[in-house]
C-alpha cells in the first residue's frame, strides 16, 4: 500500500466494498462503498510510533468513524471496523488507539488504557512567573527546533508519540476552532527552549501542549501564558499535562489543582493487533527495568489472551520473546486490553490481579511488577 501516491484510491484485495486512500504518509481512509460508489461508512487510519519508556511501539490510530444516519444500525461500522484492524496490522501496527465515544468502542474489543488528566492555575498566581527569557510568537523556520525539542524532552515518556523530522506543528495549530497559538521561548544565545501551544475555549484558557528543557523557560512560558490568559478575559488556565510532567510540578508551587478521570468504556481506549509483535516491541524497555531492578533471576512467562499466546523469556536483564510454551514457564491468563493496561502503567498488577478471568500465579507476580510499574501516562492525539 505504501507505495501509492496521496490521494490514490485502490481496492482492499481482501475484501470486496471497501476502499483505501492513501492521504499521505502512513495516512489512510478506508470507505465502504457500493459499485456505484455511494459511501457507506468510513474511517480515518494513521500509523504513528509511540513511545513505552525506551521501546517504540508501531500503533495505529483510528478516528473520524462515520455512517450516514440513513444508513445506521446495518453493521457498516462494525465491518469497516474489522477491516481496519486488518490492516493496520498489515501496516505493522501491534496496537491501536482511539479517542471514543462513550458505550461503543467495547464491541471491537477496545479498553480504556489512559486517564484524563487537566491541571488548573489561576491566571493571577501565573502572572507571578518571573519572565526570565523572551517569549514570541513562533515562526516557520522554529520547526525543526521545536520538534527536536519535543523528541529530546520526551525520549523516555510514555504515551508520547515520536515526531518526524518533517513533522509540523501547523497541524496541532490548526486541529480544532479557533486557531491555536504557538509561542516560542528563546534563552539567551536566542536558541528555542520551550513552547506552548494555546488556544481560547468556552470556559478557559487552554494549553494543549507545553514543551521546556528548564525551569526558567517554565517560568516564562508560564508569565506568558497567564498574559494572554488575562487579555482573552479568563481567570484559570488549563494545562493538558500528566502528572509527573516538569511543568505541572513547577506549577504545584504556584498553587494549581487537578481533574483526573478514569473513563468507563469512553476517552482514551486502546487494544492490542498482534501480541508476538507488541511484546517483541516491548524488549528495549523490559531491559531497562530488569537492569534497573537488580534483578538476576532466570524465568519464563507465558501470557494467554483471547488473541492467542506468546511468552517472555528473562535472563538476568535481558528479555527475549519466544513463541512456544517453555515447561516450567509461569502461565498468566488475563484479556489482551488487560495486558495492554499493565504495559502502558494504566493499572497496577495487584489491581488487573483480581478481575474476573485473570490468573496470575503468585510466583509470577514478583517478575510482573518489575516489568509492568504504574505510570501516568496520557493519551497522545493519535490523529496529529
Ligand atoms: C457510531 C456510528 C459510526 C455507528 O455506525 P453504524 O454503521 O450504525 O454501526 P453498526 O450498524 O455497525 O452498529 C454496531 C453496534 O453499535 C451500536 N451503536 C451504533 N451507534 C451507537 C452509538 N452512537 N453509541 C453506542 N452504540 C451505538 C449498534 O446498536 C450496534 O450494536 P450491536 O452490535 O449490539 O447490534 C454512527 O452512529 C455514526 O456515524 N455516529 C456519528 C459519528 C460518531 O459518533 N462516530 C464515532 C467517532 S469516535
């Protein structure tokens, strides 16, 4: 599929009615159509890298599902669901994510595997920022600075998707109504040290990204911001920021309170593709925490899901992915979004332990948490 030209439309081999559009790189539309060529349902695809700690997980990103309310309740979102996860596994992708609509994603197999977090500051409290280094609008030329930027101060954050050299944040900017705003700091040599992107809402002033590599451009941006907080007439900013991000415990000083929601079957919801493939993604950073943990001992762990089995074997601090049971490896039993759940730090293991259909023997338990810690993870716009 790769090799077709944006904008080309081809017929899906595998099934018949359904379309792909390739809109650019690692972009796609699947459509369902008849042969005169009215649509029946479609759906937005993309393909993105995201990161888990050190690994980099191939995902897929669902978005823009829609059928004609004629045409609703006939099972086109459901077949055109299924295609999706098709091909996208056919892109490589080993899981996908997507932003959903509450009570209906469940069917096709999705979780909810990241809160929502929003942090608040009072415009008054961020206008006591010293404003140390030069804030400004950003220009064209910024670009490739600020996506260096954004890699480096990200490298090992998970839930943050890798940007592309040629990645442009005119697609953040213009995503949504009105506008966003994108100011840049510059430190003294007047080289890029942080951003923000800001847009006016209903009810507040709000920062969809901020993105710094020191407290003084914290502190900058965060006068900044508070000013044009002011001047649109809002009193409280909100910050769309985790919880152990640099910025939001720079603000904790400042005064700042939390909203941190755990959705039911809505929001940030996810599934795996392909088990072999996600757990083999998952090495560089089960290494790490092998090797960060001390740990020394020798074993196998076998998961079983509903998608099939695959199992890790470790030695020492290093992992390796093996698709036959070994004899004496430990059998973990739970659902593949359960497993998603633990990789991506949504849910602890004492937690996911105790859900119906889980089986976790206690010996397995202490390799578990070692791989598997808690950790506040925000879902990435998987569309951008
Ligand atoms: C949601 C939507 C895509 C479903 O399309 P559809 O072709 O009617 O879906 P299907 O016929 O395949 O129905 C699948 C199932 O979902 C259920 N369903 C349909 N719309 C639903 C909704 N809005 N909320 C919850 N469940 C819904 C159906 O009852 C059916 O249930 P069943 O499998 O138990 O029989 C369609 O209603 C739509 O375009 N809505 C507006 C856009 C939207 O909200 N898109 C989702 C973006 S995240």
């Amino acid at each position: 599929m790769a090799e077709h030209d944006a904008g080309t439309t081809i017929r899906l081999g595998y099934r018949s009615g359904i379309n792909v559009t390739r809109d650019g790189e690692d972009r796609w539309t699947l459509r369902q159509v008849d042969r005169h060529g009215e649509e029946f349902c479609r759906v937005d695809l993309v393909k993105k890298r995201m990161r888990v700690g050190r690994s980099r997980i191939p995902t897929g990103g669902v978005s823009g599902l829609y059928t004609p309310p004629i045409h609703r309740a006939k099972g086109y979102a459901s077949c055109l669901m299924e295609a999706s996860h098709d091909f996208l596994r056919r892109q490589g992708c080993s899981i996908v994510l997507l932003n959903a609509i509450p009570g209906f994603y469940h069917r096709y197999g999705y979780d909810v595997v990241f809160p929502v977090y929003r942090l608040f500051v009072r415009t008054e409290r961020l206008l006591q920022a010293r404003r140390l280094l030069n804030v400004r609008r950003a220009r064209k030329r910024d670009e490739p600075a600020l996506v260096k930027l954004y890699n480096q101060c990200n490298r090992y954050r998970t839930g943050t998707l890798v940007r592309n050299a040629d990645w442009r944040f005119t697609r953040l900017v213009d995503y949504g109504r009105p506008p966003g705003k994108l100011l840049v700091v510059e430190d003294k040599r007047q080289w890029v040290a942080g951003y923000a992107l800001c847009r006016t809402r209903r009810d507040c002033y709000f920062v969809q990204e901020l993105t710094a590599r020191s407290s003084s451009a914290f502190e900058s941006l965060a006068g900044a911001v508070g000013t044009r907080a002011r001047r649109a007439g809002f009193d409280r900013v909100h910050f769309k920021l985790p919880v152990d991000h640099p910025f939001a415990e720079f603000c904790n000083r400042l005064g700042s309170e939390w909203e941190i929601q755990y959705h039911v079957n809505a929001e940030g919801m996810g599934r795996i593709l392909d088990l072999p493939r996600f757990l083999a993604a998952l090495r560089p950073e089960f290494e790490y925490r092998l090797g960060k943990s001390g740990w020394s001992k020798k074993t196998c762990l076998w998961f079983e899901t509903e998608l099939g089995a695959a199992g890790l074997k470790i030695v020492g601090n290093t992992a390796r992915c093996i698709p036959n049971r070994e004899a004496d490896s430990h059998k973990i039993a739970l659902s593949q979004t359960a497993l998603l759940q633990l990789a991506l730090g949504y849910r602890t293991v004492s937690d996911a332990a105790i859900e119906k259909g889980v089986r976790i023997p206690c010996t397995a338990r202490p390799f578990l948490e070692v791989l598997f810690p808690p950790s506040p993870a925000m879902m990435p716009m998987v569309a951008e």
